[in-house]
C-alpha cells in the first residue's frame, strides 16, 4: 500500500511538472493579432493551416485570427491593433498617397496576379469591356473602380458614359444576374467566380489583366504594422515562414486544406457552403505560387505598373512607385 501512494504521489508530482513546463512554454509564445479582410474564404486557408497544423507554434508564435473592425483591416494594423492584415495593393494606395502615409507594408501576396473581373449573364454581349455599354453595372463608387472599368472600354473604343451605374450591395453575384437586379458586377472569380459554376449559372466573363498588363496588380496581399515590422523583424520573418509553409501545404493538399479553413472558422459561415469551399480551394490553390518562384514574392516591375497606372491617371496625388512593399521577410 505504502508502495503504491509513493508511486501515486510521483507520477503526480511528474505530472504537475509537465503541466507546469508546458503551461511555461505556452506562455512564452509570442502573441500576434491577424485580421482578414472580410469573412473567412479561401484567399485565407494558408493562415488557417498554418494554425491547425502547428507551423506558427514551431516558430514560437501564438496567433489570433480575427474579423476587421468597422473601419477595415488596413487602419487596423496601422494602429497597431494587429500586427498582421490582409488587404489588396489597390485599396493599399489611398493610404499611401497621404502627406503622412499609414504605416503599413505587404510583404507577401497570397496570390500572383489579379484573378477579378466582370461577370454577366451569358448570351447579352458583355464578353468584353466594350460590352458594357448601354447596360447597368454595380458598383462600390470607387474612384480606382470606376477609372479600371473607364480605361477597360475606352482601350476597345467603348464610351463609359453609357454605362447604367447603380450601387453594389450584392452577396450572391449569380442569384443577383439571375434575377436581374443588374447586368454586370466585379467578382474575385476564385470565389464568385467559382460560386457561378457550381450553381450552373450560364455566364460570361471577362478579366482585367487581359486588357492590360498594367492592371495586373497584386490582391490580396498580407501587409504588416511598420512600427511592429521596424521593432521585430525576426518575428515578422517567423510569421511568414509559418505561412508561407501553410499557403505551400494548401497547394499540396487542397482537400485537407479546405478542412482545416472550415474546422477553424469560427464564423460558421463555411459549413453550409462545404462544396463551394471545396471547389474554390482547388482552383486557387493553382494561382497561389502560379508563374512565380515561390508563394508570397512581388514582382516589383509589376508592381510598380500599377502604381505608375493610378499615378499617370490623376488617380494618386503622389508617384507611389517602389512603396509599400518588400520581399525582405519572405523565406
């Protein structure tokens, strides 16, 4: 009896020990805080495998997964509310163009090239920016929106005055066409794109990088606080490690991946949309590394063309060109 109390009382105490290292070594991972740009969708799964399957522990990193706050991700993680952000090199331009620009760099770009465009129901001519003429589109009434679509037409000779403007409050583009709430909206076909196929909705569709390799830009991005990415770079280049390894195991394993993004959504926005998960994973994860050498670098040329376009088109005050982004923190 007394044999067996000493050996109750030991592996107890072995017990406590374990608990109490592991508890320590919990606590001395480092917090992050990483706001998405919008609900959770496949742009996001590398983040969310890289959670599931450890990578970010392994680098010593504790990372939170959270919605972006009324005013967007971006003026989140300027303000140091996260130190990570998802956003699109587009939208990152009016915060760069200030007399005191926000502190925000990207640093990785989830996907290579620019995989939106202009969707319509099929069969009524809109297989071009030429066909937009004389027919509604919705949109956001964003001045680099507007000046995209107006350069797009004018390129095939079409006059973008003849366009039928109303606003974007769509959710479903497909049940949207179907129902003639409007003739054309702007989509991310990895996901409305995709959502169109597996309604079996009959659609047309055309993409922005093929009028012009100078809209060819980079969305989305992952961007970085630049006080947190000026006093930690090492963990900047940590946490991009971890994701870049979570981006290459979504690529590898696109069903598994797809899993992991659903079991982590804490949203619950995804269960009921498994198939359409499941389909838009496996075409993306085609156009995450695409022609690139590796997941997450920027093309500076290309970059750049961009952000010459906005500034050669009066649509930025300042020559952006070579701002706000880096390489540096990629593996």
């Amino acid at each position: 009896m007394k044999k067996n109390i000493i050996i109750t009382v030991s592996l107890l105490l072995a017990l406590f020990i374990l608990t109490g290292i592991c508890s320590a070594q919990k606590n001395e991972l480092t917090p992050i805080t990483f706001s998405l740009d919008w609900t959770p969708n496949t742009n996001h799964t590398g983040v969310y495998a890289a959670k599931a399957l450890g990578y970010y522990e392994e680098e010593g990193l504790d990372v939170q997964i959270v919605q972006p706050s009324e005013n967007g991700a971006l003026l989140m993680c300027a303000a140091g509310q996260a130190e990570f952000a998802v956003d699109a090199q587009d939208t990152m331009a009016a915060s760069l163009d200030l007399e005191e620009p926000l502190g925000v760099t990207a640093i990785g770009a989830i996907l290579q090239h620019n995989t939106s465009g202009i969707i319509s129901r099929a069969g009524e001519g809109i297989t071009s920016a030429k066909g937009m003429e004389n027919k509604i589109y919705s949109t956001w009434d964003i001045p680099v929106e507007l000046a995209m679509i107006r350069y797009c037409m004018e390129m095939e000779g079409a006059d973008f005055d003849t366009v039928k403007l109303i606003p974007n409050n769509i959710t479903d583009e497909p049940a949207a066409l179907k129902a003639h709430q409007t003739d054309s909206v702007w989509i991310f076909y990895g996901w409305s794109g995709i959502n169109a196929e597996i309604s079996d909705f009959d659609f047309d569709y055309w993409d922005f990088r093929s009028i012009s390799d100078d809209l060819d830009f980079y969305t989305p991005v992952i961007i970085v606080n630049n006080k947190f990415l000026k006093e930690s770079p090492e963990t900047a280049k940590a946490f991009m490690r971890a994701t870049a390894k979570g981006y290459e195991y979504a690529i590898a394993h696109p069903e598994e991946a797809a899993e992991l993004l659903i079991a982590g959504d804490t949203t619950g926005s995804l269960e009921d949309a498994r198939d359409l998960v499941y389909a838009s994973q496996k075409w993306l994860s085609d156009q995450y590394i695409s022609d690139a050498e590796k997941w997450g670098i920027f093309d500076p040329a290309r970059w750049n063309a961009f952000y010459n376009w906005l500034y050669s088109n009066g649509l930025t005050a300042h020559d952006l060109t070579g701002k706000g982004f880096s390489n540096e923190y990629l593996p």
